[in-house]
C-alpha cells in the first residue's frame, strides 16, 4: 500500500508571494492533518480535514488556508508568505476510528 | 494551556548504556504517541500507547504510559549508533473536545549515540 505523498518537496518562495502544497492520503484514508514544523516552534498542528470538511484549525493567520477534495487529497495554501512562514510541512492521513496518523516525507518551504 | 514536556532535549549517550527520555502532558488525553525524525525526514511511528498501563516494546526502545501521572517513558536499552535521531511524544485532543487529528507534539529529544 502506498504512503502518504506530498508535492512538491522543495519550494523556495519570495516574501509576498502565496504557495500551494499539495498531500495524497494513504488509499481509504478520509482524514488528512497538516502540520508545520520549525526549529523555533517545533511541530504545531495546521488543520485537519475530513470528508471535504475542516474538523479543527489551529492556531495560525488566515493567510493559512486548505481544503480537501472528494478522492480525499488536500491541498494547503499559504497566501502573502513572510519569512517566518519558512518550514517543513507536514501532512499525515488517518483511517478508520481512532488509527494513528501515517505522515508523508514533508515539503520544504524556503521563503526568501 | 495544553502542554506536552519532554525530557530531556538533547541526550548525548555511549554505545552500550542504558537511557529513558520522560514525556509529561498537561491533559487527560488517554492516548499517546511516539515518532522518530532522522534529520531532513519525515516522522516515523514507533509506538501507539493506549491506555493506562500499556507498555510497548520494539528492539531496543520500550514505552510505557501511566495516564494517572500524565507521564511517558521511552526506554533505550544498550543503545546503538543507529537509534541517533530526534524522539517525539504526541497526545491527541480528543478527549478535551478537539479531533483525532489534533496532535500536539514535546519538542523532540535529540539523541546522539557515540561509540
């Protein structure tokens, strides 16, 4: 079964401009979460979607937006970026219940 | 405020020697996570801990989780090279109303194995 995957892996961005990453689920997974990860912050929770709708939001701008599609990939999106947008980030699919969350290898956001 | 501590942040240990790394959380979550990061990487699941006295063991690492003391343990027995990495403890909200998908995350215990 294949993993998680997210697109693209690397991006370097410019101060102003917005970003779209992109996670595919593990198969027959319906919930995606995103999270961001710094060396300051660590690992901070995004948001979390499930069957098309947004369950949970954590604490971030409105410049951080996503939303997931109906064969369940999700999309993030980061608008205006600013420097400290600079992360890995992360997204992890989860089946059925309370089943751990599988993450995918991350897209490294740069924002010069 | 929700916490997740862990102890301690950097672990520089010898080949052979024995270690634990604590992870305290401030909720009542009743289900705690490991992840393992090599570094540029993604996070690795290495143990599902679900309920008060539920100890968890895979090679060299054992985990354990007292939910009554909100306390983790992650054992390292004779410790390798390979087992340098960064260690991560999560719980989830679930039971504080948030979703199964909310995971707040310790802020990871670099551990560095020399020979």
């Amino acid at each position: 079964k294949a993993g998680v995957t997210q697109t693209p892996r690397y991006l370097i961005k410019t101060r102003g401009q917005q970003v779209t990453l992109s996670c595919s689920p593990i198969s027959g997974h319906r919930s995606v979460s995103w999270y961001q990860q710094t060396p300051g912050q660590g690992l901070q929770f995004l948001f979390e979607y499930f069957s098309e709708t947004q369950r949970n939001k954590g604490n971030f701008p409105g410049r951080f937006s996503g939303r997931q599609f109906s064969n369940s990939r999700s999309e993030m999106n980061v608008s205006t970026l600013e420097l400290g947008d600079s992360a890995l980030y992360l997204c992890a699919s989860r089946g059925q219940g309370r089943e751990e969350q599988y993450f995918g290898p991350g897209t490294r956001l740069t924002v010069t | 405020e929700l916490k997740v501590e862990q102890n301690p942040l950097f672990l520089s240990m010898q080949e052979g020697k024995n270690y634990t790394i604590y992870c305290n959380y401030s909720t009542t979550s009743d289900r705690l996570y490991w992840y393992r990061q090599d570094p540029g990487k993604s996070l690795e699941s290495l143990f599902v801990l679900l309920s008060n006295g539920a100890v968890k063991q895979e090679g060299r690492l054992m985990a354990s989780l007292d939910t009554k003391a909100r306390l983790s343990t992650l054992h390292i027995t004779a410790a390798v090279h390979d087992l340098s990495a960064t260690y991560f403890c999560a719980v989830d909200l679930l039971p504080l109303g948030g979703s199964q998908g909310n995971l707040i995350f310790g802020k990871g215990t670099k551990l560095s194995v020399k020979p």
